[in-house]
C-alpha cells in the first residue's frame, strides 16, 4: 500500500490565492443575500368609516411599509424574492363614551404605494364601496366579549353593533405624516398587541398569558383570538346521502350532539366536501362573501351556510350555540381569559347541561369540534368553524405606538 503512494502520480495543484478566490466564489454563489428592499420605506393613509351602536366612528392610521429583498434563495434560486411589511399590521379606534372598540386588518397595499412593478399596481388594493371585516369588542382593556363581523347582514347591522359606512380613497403619504398618525395613536388608539404580532414602544415583550406567569409557568407569547362559529346543515340539503335521515331518526332523544364519521367514516368526508362546509368555510375565511364579484360563483347551500353561520358563545354552565344571531362570529381572546375559551371549556367536568332550547344549542364537553355532528332534535348537521380573524403579511419587529395595558 505504501508503495503504491509512493510511486502514484502528483496531481495538479492550483496556487493558493486561486484556491481561497474560488472558495469565497463558491460560498457566495451558495448562500442567499439579504438587503433592504430600496423601493422602501413609504407610507399611505388607510381609513375606514363605521357606526358602532349608532356612534360615528373612523378607524384610521398611516401605514408605514419596509421591505427586504434576498437573492438567491431555495425558493427563487439564481434570482432576487422579496418580502415585504406593514407597520401597524391591525389598525382600531375607541369608540367614544364607552369601552368599546373596533378593529380592521391593514390592506396589502404596500407595493401600490411603492408604484411596484409599474402599471400592475397602479390602483389601491381597496375601493370606495368596498366592504372589509371588522372585529368588535365591548371593552378593548379587558376583551370579555369580542364579536368578528364578515358578511353583509352583519356589517349592515343586523344582529351585530356595526354598521359598515364606506372605506375613505386611499392615499399615499409620507413620514411626517406617519410620525403624526403614530403620535395620536400613543393616546388615542386601543392596545393592538393582543390582535398583531408587533411591540410597543417603550415595551421589551410583548403581551403574556397573565394566567400562565401566575403559576409561575415561564412567560408566553400572547396566543391569538380566535373567532368560532356554527355551520348548520339542515335535514332538506340531505338529499345526496339517504343514508343519513334514517340513522338520526333512530338517535336517541337527547340535547347531544352525534358525530357522523364514526358511523359512516368517509361519507362525512364527502358531507364536509360537497354538502357546502368546505366551500363556505373558505367563503368565511378568506372574506368573499364580501366581494360582489365572487357571489355568482358560490353554491346556494354553501352561501347559505356562511351567511347564516351562528355564533358560540358562553355563559357559566358552558358553551353553547346563539340561535338568535346569525352571520357573525364570536371571539375569545386566551391570554387573558383562557377559561373562557371553548377549548377550556369542554374540558371542565360538568355533570349536567341545560337543555337546548330554541335560542340556545348547549355543546357537551365530549363533543368533537373537528367534525360534524346531528342532533335529532334539532335535525341538522354542525360543523364548528375556528379559525384567527387577523392573519394577513407577516410584519418587522419594529415598534409601533400603542397603549399598553398595566
């Protein structure tokens, strides 16, 4: 063996400067470059006009934008991908002569206001006489009740404590006016913390989980609000699959909710796919049900589902669903009250419930939110929709002005 290495040929060596020059090349070529996007920062007014339980009421802000650009990375290799943020993410106001707020999401309007990409974004994202959703809650300190309004019954105040107006023309702006926008909110805006993902300025963390820190659990980041209702299937949309309205004839006559996957397994599947639950549940996440030109595309049954969608909500005996209120969803925010949310809730161990009765369905602690259940009584299939109200572009750590709760 070491006879073969001594007598094997001498390979080519490259001069050490070329070798550490092609070294640094290669590396260069491999790792992703991040910058500041130069195309920003910029900034643009975005303004919405409501009533709330008759109150005029503007949520408004300047929106600040930044951005970063990278090159090269595995989703794009070879080429420069962007991302971009808006500052705050979630915009509110007070409403005067009581403890109540609203809140909208920020629009994706930071490329328009960067006239991006030329011609592709030369109107706002948003339009007068377009409708957006709007989160409601009775006292923006403590958020014992939150309400999330996203069809055109409840943003026209039916059953609901908003009334939608119009949203302002959207403009561009600049830093003075931003640093104006930040300096009335320090004052007059509610805290955003518990809806964005942003810090406020004069504060290291962001909100925690009071109830955690009490119990000497280490702190947590603030879990997000989360906005449920009910999606109810009634016995004449059935028709597909007759299998189904002997089964819950043959239920017990109880206030229970019976889930339908145990007993039909795929058949569910197909109920959640083609009875309308999937399409409206995607009609409710993602805001169509406000935009006129997506509703001639929607199933009547699905349209139906997510425009009368009922909301849970609670009282000491437990969760129950609202039949009185239709079109909106109720919101629990964890970090402050996690009692209150359904998921604690049904974990509490209760030997009764109330029965249901026509303007309340009780859910038991054993009923399985993630899929869908009958009632014999009521006649009906449920499906119970959970999801974030604010979920929109990531946003930068950088501060911005909010109060802050003590």
């Amino acid at each position: 063996m070491r006879d073969n290495q001594k007598t094997r040929r001498p390979r080519l060596a490259l001069p050490p400067r070329a070798v550490a020059a092609l070294s640094l090349a290669a590396l260069l070529l491999a790792a992703a470059c991040s910058q500041n996007d130069p195309r920003y920062p910029v900034y643009f007014r975005y303004a919405v006009d409501v009533k709330v339980d008759g109150v005029p009421v503007t949520i408004e802000r300047v929106v600040k934008c930044t951005g970063t650009r990278s090159w090269n990375t595995s989703a794009d290799p070879g080429g420069w991908s962007g991302q971009v943020y808006a500052n705050p993410p979630v915009i509110g106001a007070k409403i005067p002569g009581s403890d109540a707020a609203v809140y909208v999401q920020t629009p994706d309007a930071c490329r328009w206001a960067a006239e991006y990409e030329g011609d592709a974004w030369k109107n706002p994202p948003l339009q007068p006489g377009d409708l957006v959703p709007v989160l409601w809650t009775d006292n923006w300190q403590r958020l014992e009740q939150v309400e999330y309004y996203l069809t055109r019954s409840s943003l026209a105040g039916e059953d609901s404590h908003v009334e939608f107006v119009r949203i302002q023309p959207m403009t561009r702006t600049d830093k003075k006016a931003f640093k104006a926008s930040e300096k009335r909110a320090a004052t007059e805006s509610p805290d955003l913390r518990p809806f964005a993902s942003v810090k406020a300025k004069g504060v290291e963390s962001r909100v925690t989980d009071t109830e955690r820190t009490r119990s000497n659990r280490p702190e947590e980041p603030a879990r997000k609000t989360m906005c449920q209702s009910a999606l109810v299937l009634g016995r004449g949309d059935w028709g597909r699959w007759p299998e189904l309205a002997p089964w819950v004839e043959g239920l017990p006559d109880d206030d229970r909710f019976h889930p339908i996957k145990t007993v039909f397994g795929n058949v569910a599947w197909d109920v959640y796919r083609n009875g309308g639950f999937s399409e409206a549940e995607s009609l409710i996440t993602s805001g169509a049900l406000l935009k006129r030109e997506q509703t001639r595309s929607m199933t009547n049954v699905a349209r139906n589902l997510a425009i009368q969608m009922r909301p849970l909500s609670f009282d000491p005996s437990g969760v129950f669903i609202d039949n009185k209120r239709k079109g909106l969803m109720s919101c629990v925010f964890e970090a402050w009250h996690p009692e209150r949310t359904y998921f604690s809730a049904r974990d509490k161990k209760r030997n009764t419930l109330p029965k249901n009765t026509d303007e309340k369905i009780y859910i038991a602690d054993d009923y399985d939110h993630r899929g869908m259940s009958a009632i014999k009584k009521e006649g009906a299939i449920f499906y119970i929709l959970s999801f974030t109200p604010f979920l929109g572009q990531p946003n930068s750590n950088e501060p911005v002005a909010m109060d802050t709760i003590n």
